[in-house]
C-alpha cells in the first residue's frame, strides 16, 4: 500500500491533540504513532458492517464474534519518517490465537506492518486486534504501578473524539453514536479511542525523554467512556526508558499501560 506523510493531516493532528508549540513543516520528523493518520482504506458505506467497521473478510480472517477492538501493539522506529516522504506498507497477518476471558471467548489477531520511507525502512509494527463477544469486558484489577516522575491530565470531549474518527476515517460507531453505544455495545457513553490514549501516552514519553523514541509498546487494560477524566502518567524504569499508563478519574482503574525506550 503506498501513501504520502502528507502535512495537512499532521497540523490537524497537532490541533485535535493540543499540540501547537510550533507549525509542522515539510521535512519535520512525524511525532511517534501520528503515521497512523495515513495508508487509511476509506471503504464504501456498502462494505462496512453494522458497526461502522468494515466487512469482515478480506485482509483480516472472518472471525465470528460481534464486537471487534483495539487491543495493543509494539512499534519499532528504525529512522525518522519525514512529512512529506512517499510511502510504502506492507502488511501481513502474523498470528491468530483463541483465548478465554473473563467475559467470553476472545480471538486475537497479530498484524505486521513494515513501513518504508522514500525507499527507506522507518518503522515496524504489530498490531494487536481483538474480537469478542457482545458482553462489557470485565473490570481489570489495578496493576502495581511504580513511582511516577510526571503526571498530566486529560479529559476528552466529544470534539475530540469527532476529529480524531475523522482523521483516521475510522467509522466505528462507539466513538461517536451514543444510542448505538447503549443500544447494542453496552457502553454509558462514546468510548474513548484506544490509539488515541496511546498516542498521548507515545507524546509524553518523547517530551518526558527528550528524544525521538525507538520503541514503544502498550496495552489497552480497560474502555473509558466520555464524562471520564483521565491522567497520563510517567514513571523512570531500568534502562533509558519510561513505564506510562493512563489512570481513570475517581479510581476507576487504568485504561492503558504503555513502556516507551528512546536512543541513549
């Protein structure tokens, strides 16, 4: 699949996530996971499913579950990606693997993407998808978290929701259709993007750093819905990098965990 780091879609970015110190310009470093923003399918509205994602079939195996989610990842920078370089994925599914939750039977499919920059490999990516069933997933238990350094808070809107489903053209409907998310998923309110939290995370660990990360891994713990507050948070961990996660107001528990390594 080939695209272009286009510059709009970046200083959009940066507007949707509060990130304006200075305009983005052409040859500029993308910051970490805003790449997502690109090689987007844009299906017809024939060939998505009633969730607003598309059809199941196709790259990715028809598994028989109803509800299909963001759950994790592990990404590699190998070079900088330049807005404005040409570029080129290649995507392959790595694995499929049945487990049992605690609320049901789960299927989680591992995708590598490899991404090159003008010719260039920049980037590696597996990228965790789970599906399941109609039932919420059950509350996790608040992982034992070390000592943090930083703390920022978070709340987001339904604006921000709006733009970041625009950005990424991603239609799924429990980020913006709240009878749809009462209705059929179960959920109080729209839910929060899970790449979005880990791109806030991915942010505050290169600030926290001071440099262009190398890598970055993270897991989605639990949804957070709109009305939820949530505070990014940063702690030291051995070597030259950073244990994050981001708490959900109230005691609620942790969204995502995230561990984020820059070049010493």
């Amino acid at each position: 699949m080939e695209d272009v780091a286009a510059l709009t879609p970046a200083r959009l970015m940066a507007a949707t996530v509060d990130d304006t110190p200075r305009a983005l310009q052409p040859g500029d470093a993308l910051p970490p996971l805003w790449h997502w923003l690109y090689f987007l399918e844009g299906l017809p509205r024939a060939q998505l499913g009633p969730d607003g994602h598309p059809a199941r079939g196709g790259f990715l195996p028809p598994v028989p579950l109803p509800n299909r989610m963001w759950a994790g990842g592990r990404v590699q920078w190998l070079a900088p990606l330049p807005l404005g370089a040409a570029l080129v994925r290649l995507s392959s599914v790595q694995s499929v693997e049945v487990k049992q939750g605690r609320s049901g039977p789960l299927v989680f499919v591992t995708v590598l993407h490899a991404l090159q920059a003008d010719g260039q490999p920049c980037l590696r990516e597996e990228h965790d998808i789970v599906f399941k069933g109609r039932s919420l997933p059950a509350a996790a238990a608040t992982p034992e978290l070390p000592a943090a350094v930083l703390r920022e808070p978070w709340t987001p809107d339904s604006t921000q929701l709006f733009r970041y489903s625009a950005l990424t053209f991603n239609g799924h409907r429990i980020h913006y259709d709240a009878d749809y998310c009462r209705s059929v998923e179960g959920y109080d309110a729209p839910v929060v993007h899970g790449p979005l939290i880990a791109t806030r995370l991915a942010g505050l660990a290169q600030r926290c750093l001071g440099a262009p990360l190398t890598r970055f891994e993270y897991r989605a713990r639990q949804p957070v819905t709109l009305g939820h507050g949530l505070e990014l948070v940063a702690a030291a961990q051995d070597g030259n990098g950073l244990a994050l996660w981001a708490a959900i107001d109230e005691g609620a528990g942790v969204a995502m965990q995230a561990r984020a390594w820059a070049a010493p």
